[in-house]
C-alpha cells in the first residue's frame, strides 16, 4: 500500500547550518519565529507553508530564491502574511484547481464495430496533440491502454479484446487524461497585452513563481496547445485523476532509478483503489513519458500543501465561500473575503 503522508506537521527544527548555508539558515528561523510568536491557527498555516516551500524546493536555486523573498520581509508579520498568500493562491490554489476531463466511454452491450476495433488497436496520430480529447488518445497509445497509477487497462480498449483476453487482463477501468500542468497555466501569455484578459496577470504570477521556484519555464515549455503535450499528462482512472488534480495523489521520483516513482497520498485509500506502492513508467513508442520535472514540482506542492495544513485550509474557505451571502458585522468575515476575492482572479 502506497505510503500516507502526516499532515498539519510543525515545522522541524532548523536543517541548515549557519556556517555553509547561512541564507538558507536564517530564512528557515525566520518562518520557524513567524511559526511561535502567535497562537493564531491561520498565522500558523502561512508559517508553515514559507517554511515547507524552503524544505520541499525541487531546486536548489528555488530554495534561495524563496528565502531571498522572505529575507525581504525583514521579520515583519503583514509582509510574511501576504508573501505566504502568494504562494498559496499563484502555487498550491493554482494547482489544486479541478481541470476538465474527457468523458469516460458509453456503456454499450454489444461488441464494439470493427471501427472502433481498429480505432483502439492501431491509434496513432502522427501530429502533437492540440486539444484534450487528442491529447487523451496520444497518451493512451503510449500508455499501451492502461492507467499508470493502477496498471488496469482503459474500459474502451478492454471492449474490443475477445473473451479469452478479457479474462487474462485485469478487469478494466476508466481513464482519463491528467494534466499536471492545468491549460489555465498559460493563459494568453504569449498575447499583445492590449489582447489579453482579466485572467492575464494570474498566469503571468503563477509563470513566474513557478520559474523561480522550479526552474521550469511556462512559457516556452507549454505555450499553446503545447499543454497538451504527452509530457504534461498522465492516463489515470477516473478517482485516481479526481485525487491527482486535488493533490491528494502524486509520484515521488524514487532516486537512481528512471521513470520509477513511489505514490504518495494524502489519506489511506486501501489496495482495491491504489493496489501499488510504486510504479515504473515505460512505453514501446516514441511518445514522451510524463516529465519528472513537472511531477518533481506537482509532488512538492503536494507536500507542501498537506504538512503546512494550507490544503485543508484552502478547502475550508472553499466551502465557507459557496456557502455564506452575508459577511459578518463584527469584521470576522475579512480573511474569508480576502481568499474568496484572490480567487475571483482565477476563474
């Protein structure tokens, strides 16, 4: 069974030495005194979360990127507060988002049409994938039909097997296509600026944050429909893909060994949902498996999100948002406004 991650965690004590990583030192006690000089459960979340995003850097230069930006706030609370809110709304808000998902195949008793026969066992596609419903098929054909976090085979393709088939292959699941980057990331960056939107200056954070935090470039690695590329998508089963998207589920790169990631989850799911502790990813064509990179960065939000508690938090107000009209006189409603109008920004 796939290991569960502790959540809601304080922060450990300081890793760093001050002698070789003095930056990194004195950043890290920064969030450690921002942590313990309040009893105030939020204040503690967004603690936590400056101190968890130096832990879980997928980079060194993002480590020292992130404690130069909390070098800046010089200690003061209101300047940590609102760095914190960054990253939870341009980073862990961004991608907890849910992202849409193809429909899964009819149900149909009769045998597929030797159409759909060829379809399922000789798709190919000679050009990238332009939109999600391609981009599904393409990564299909290099899953070899199967779900990556399972190892079950997609329902479509199971359908046009014979019998003799079917009852050698485990029984057969839904699938869908999983961005790890969702499309919102490149939102008309690539514009003249007097063509883009209101959702424009989000995208235009959420590309830098990632840059300085990862390395990762947005912008000239998934510009366009180039967010549909094979490595930005995983085929998982349907609840795997829910899980995914909501950062409960993610793939940690196990070290020295290629395309091989133990599955990380945020609460116990048991064997008959996620009957593997790790998975190797491999396929027989030319098409590029998910990039460790962009999992490397979605497991560290993952991380991030959990032992800071801000993915509890960030459900907490989502809930607290759909369901209160009237804010509350006393002023007690003011962080929920503040969190319900950043996200205003994102839809």
């Amino acid at each position: 069974m796939a290991a569960q991650l502790q959540k809601n965690q304080p922060l450990p004590p300081n890793p760093y030495s001050a002698v070789t990583n003095l930056e990194w030192h004195n950043a890290y006690s920064s969030c450690l005194n921002f942590q313990n000089e309040t009893r105030s459960a939020i204040q503690i979340i967004r603690a936590r979360v400056l101190g968890y995003l130096i832990l879980e850097a997928p980079i060194q230069e993002g480590r020292t990127y992130v404690c130069s930006e909390i070098f800046r706030c010089n200690g003061n609370s209101d300047k940590l507060w609102k760095l914190a809110d960054l990253y939870i709304t341009h980073l862990i808000r961004f991608f907890k988002q849910s992202k849409s998902t193809t429909p899964a195949p009819s149900e149909r008793s009769s045998r597929p049409s030797f159409e759909e026969e060829v379809y399922w066992s000789r798709c190919t596609l000679d050009e990238a994938p332009t939109d999600h419903r391609t981009a599904k098929r393409e990564c299909l054909v290099r899953d070899n039909f199967h779900c990556l976090g399972t190892g079950r085979m997609e329902l479509g393709y199971y359908r046009t097997l014979s019998a003799a088939e079917q009852i050698q292959a485990q029984g057969p699941v839904r699938t869908a296509a999983a961005h790890i980057f969702p499309p919102l990331t490149n939102q008309d960056l690539d514009l003249p600026e007097q063509e883009q939107d209101r959702k424009t200056p989000y995208s235009t954070t959420i590309q830098a944050i990632v840059h300085n935090f990862s390395g990762i470039s947005v912008l000239d690695e998934l510009n366009g429909s180039s967010i549909h590329k094979p490595s930005n998508i995983l085929t998982l089963e349907v609840t795997l893909h829910s899980l995914f998207d909501d950062l409960h589920l993610w793939f940690e790169a196990v070290p020295n060994t290629l395309n091989t990631y133990d599955i990380g989850l945020a609460f116990y799911l048991g064997p008959h949902l996620v009957p593997h502790t790790s998975v190797t990813f491999s396929t027989n064509t030319e098409r590029l498996l998910p990039d460790p990179r962009f999992l490397k960065l979605h497991a560290a939000v993952c991380r991030i999100a959990h032992l800071s508690g801000a993915a509890e938090y960030i459900e907490s107000y989502d809930r607290d948002t759909k369901s209160t009209t009237v804010l509350a006189r006393d002023g007690s409603s003011a962080d929920l406004l503040s969190f319900a109008l950043q996200g205003v920004q994102v839809f």
